[in-house]
C-alpha cells in the first residue's frame, strides 16, 4: 500500500493576496485591504477561517459581513482565552498540595468547573451581541 492512498492530497497553500481574494470571491467585505493581509500574514489564512464559520451559508457569507468583524471575533477570543488561563493559574497557586484534603480538591474543581461554563456562556452571549454590531 503506497503512502498517496493512506493520506489525502494536501492542497498547496495560496499566496496572501489570493487567500484575501478567496475571502472576497466568497462575499467577505473587505475595508482596508493592505491591514487585512497584515492580518492574514500575521495570524494565518487557516486559524482566521475558524472563525468565519458562523458569517457563512453552504460557504458563502452573509450579507454585510466584514473582514474586521471577523478579526473583532478573533482578537475577542485571544483575550479571553488568556483571561481563563490567568484565572485558571490564579486559582491553581491556591490548591493544596497536600493530597489528605480531597474535599478542599473537589470543591476547587467545582469551582473551576462552574467558572468555566459561566465564562461559556458569557463569551456567547458576547458573541451574539457582537454579529448584530
């Protein structure tokens, strides 16, 4: 068994300008084409498309949808993403090192747990507040 049938063809990457006109092609306004490709060049074509998912219908985006909506959304998630992990660490100093005090372990990761689905739901009701913007 050769190696080309075990993985699937591997699509050669498209230069900036190209993956900024694929953007368009599909119905992405963009305002400021020369910050858009600074963007694209500096975060990737792939992890911004992430977060094109919910601007797009059987891959084509809904109308008025912009490129800087899309990266509001993406710089919106960085940020939280490293204010959980802060909370996360912030909570963790505090955890026992001692391993006789389950109760104090498991109240923490009730904690935790809760915090984390509270953030959730925040961040999504963020989110919805954000597409109407």
């Amino acid at each position: 068994m050769s190696n080309d049938s075990i993985y699937p063809q591997v699509k050669p990457p498209l230069p900036y300008e190209e993956q900024l006109q694929l953007l368009k092609s599909r119905g992405l306004i963009v305002n400021d084409e020369i910050a858009a490709l600074n963007i694209l060049k500096r975060i990737s074509y792939y992890r911004l498309t992430a977060y094109t998912l919910t601007f797009k219908q059987q891959d084509i985006f809904t109308s008025g949808t912009t490129f800087e909506t899309i990266y509001r959304h993406y710089e919106f998630d960085s940020k939280l993403r490293n204010i959980v992990m802060e909370i996360i660490e912030h909570v963790d100093k505090f955890r026992p090192a001692d391993r006789n005090f389950e109760l104090q372990n498991r109240t923490l990761f009730a904690i935790i747990f809760n915090m984390k689905y509270l953030i959730l739901f925040v961040y999504w009701d963020l989110l919805k507040i954000g597409t109407h913007c």
